[in-house]
C-alpha cells in the first residue's frame, strides 16, 4: 500500500470516528438525492393548483396545500433542490475566486500581494449582512442573482486562508526543488502548492455552503432572494410572515424550517468531522 493509500485509509477511518457525522452525512446525501430526482418522486407538480387551499395534511396532499393550493410535499422537495444549488454554486463560486487570488498573493508576494490583501481587507471591512442586503437590493430578485451576489461576498475568508498556507509552503524543499528544475509558475502553483491546501478549503467550503443556504433561505423569506413561482425553502418560509399561518397552519413552515435545519446541522456536523480528520495531530 503507498502513502497516497494509507493517508487516504486513514482520512476515512478518523471521520468515521465520528458516529453523528456519519449519520448526517448519510442523511444529507438521502435528501441530495431526493432533490436530484425531484421530477420522479414529486407526487405533484410544484406550481400545479388544486381546489384545496389552505389544506391540512390529507391522504392526497401528505403536507396539505399552500394559500392557493399547491402541494406542499412537492414544493419541498423542488425548493430543497433549489437551496442545494443556490449553496453548492455560490461555494463553487467564492471558492474559486478565493484559492486563485489567495495562491497569486500568497506566492508572488510583494505589490501583488499588498494589492489583493488591501482589496480583501476592504471587502471584509463591510458588515457581511449588510453588503449582501445592499446587493440583493440593486440586483432583480431571482435564481442567478442569489447565486451570484452570495458567490461574490463569500471569498475573502478562503482568500486569506489560502494565501497564509501559500506563505508557508513556497519556502518548503519541493517548491524549491520544483522551482529548481524550471517548472512553470502555474504548475508550481496548481500542481504542487494546491494539493497541500486543499484539506483546509475543503473544511472552509462546508461553512461556506451552509452559510450560503442560511443566507438563501434568509433572502428569500424578505422577497430578495429566489422569487414566486419558483421554490425554494425560504420562500416558503415566507407565508409564516402571517400570525395566522404562524398559529393555524403550521404545515406551511414547519417542514420547510425542519429541512433547512437538518441540512445545515449535517453540514456542520460533516465539516467538523473533516476537519478533525485532516488534523495530523488527531488520534488515529
């Protein structure tokens, strides 16, 4: 077996170590797959309307209806798949935007690196909150703006992270020695460097992608998100705006705010998981 093997061996037994991660990782993949295969397990379609509005759980509507009768299974099941593509694409997103200025600063240093660093700093200077509200106000609600107002505010925490493990990597003996045998920059930098860093973005994006559906879920539910027809789980949530919907027609939000809690918890569970499983000073 060779140490690619054993590492990876390894990596797998310290997460699974882990019994309440393993758990909700199995349970965050279950519902993965029921929003990938939404077209066959939907017993409705999501914007279809019934004569029911406003309907408790029956044997035909296993959630009931919303306000003007659209299955409420159905638009969870559709909205959960939304949510995951809103946080996985946003990820996606600031990820990238993240490791390329993080390995530029970090391993070019110098005014490239007083540059993007200064840029970073001015970014993270504004109230995260705050800067997404303002660019969700400017922007048409809908589906590509979600992903990518919350794809483009998200970066520059992996940014630093990057560039901080850059700084200590560039000075190690097999950047030297790949600098030595005249390997081009970009090869150093995504076929060395980055491999070395990639545990740490890994854990970094398991934060990011249950922020970025916290921050859906949120913008949704104000009108700033993923708008009508379209569902997604905060703007489900939205009709709980109503104290009468809050009291008597709990069908309508609980399901949707239980969901966007069991994905969130998993993830959270899963990067913790992670991280402890990269940590070389975990027990083995």
């Amino acid at each position: 077996m060779n140490t690619h093997e054993s590492m990876s061996h390894m990596i797998v037994r310290r997460f699974i170590k882990h019994r309440l991660a393993v758990v909700f990782t199995i349970i965050f993949l279950v519902l993965s797959l029921i929003a990938l295969l939404a077209p066959w397990i939907a017993p409705y379609d999501p914007n279809a309307i019934s004569a029911s509005f406003s309907a408790p759980p029956t044997n035909l509507h296993w959630l009931g209806t919303d306000q003007i009768g659209r299955d409420v299974l159905s638009r969870l099941i559709y909205g959960m798949r939304i949510s995951l593509l809103v946080g996985i694409c946003a990820t996606l997103i600031s990820i990238t935007i993240g490791v390329i200025l993080g390995l530029v600063a970090g391993y070019f240093g110098g005014i490239i690196d007083s540059i993007i660093m200064r840029f970073t700093d001015m970014v993270m200077s504004f109230p995260y909150i705050l800067l997404v509200l303002v660019a969700a106000a400017i922007f048409e609600p809908g589906l590509v703006s979600i992903i990518l107002i919350l794809g483009f505010v998200d970066w520059p925490g992996i940014t630093r992270m990057v560039r901080g493990n850059v700084l200590s990597l560039r000075e190690s003996d097999f950047v030297k020695s790949a600098r030595i045998a005249g390997l081009p920059r970009h090869q150093i930098l995504f076929g060395e460097i980055l491999p070395n860093t990639v545990a740490p973005i890994l854990i970094y994006a398991t934060n990011v992608l249950a922020m970025s559906m916290l921050d859906e879920a949120a913008l949704s539910f104000l009108g700033m998100g993923v708008t009508q027809p379209t569902a997604s789980l905060g703007n489900m949530l939205n009709a709980a705006q109503s104290m009468n919907v809050l009291t008597d027609k709990p069908w309508l939000w609980i399901p949707a705010g239980s969901l966007i809690i069991i994905l969130v918890v998993s993830i959270n569970f899963i990067g913790d998981a992670l991280r402890d499983a990269f940590d070389p000073n975990s027990a083995q």
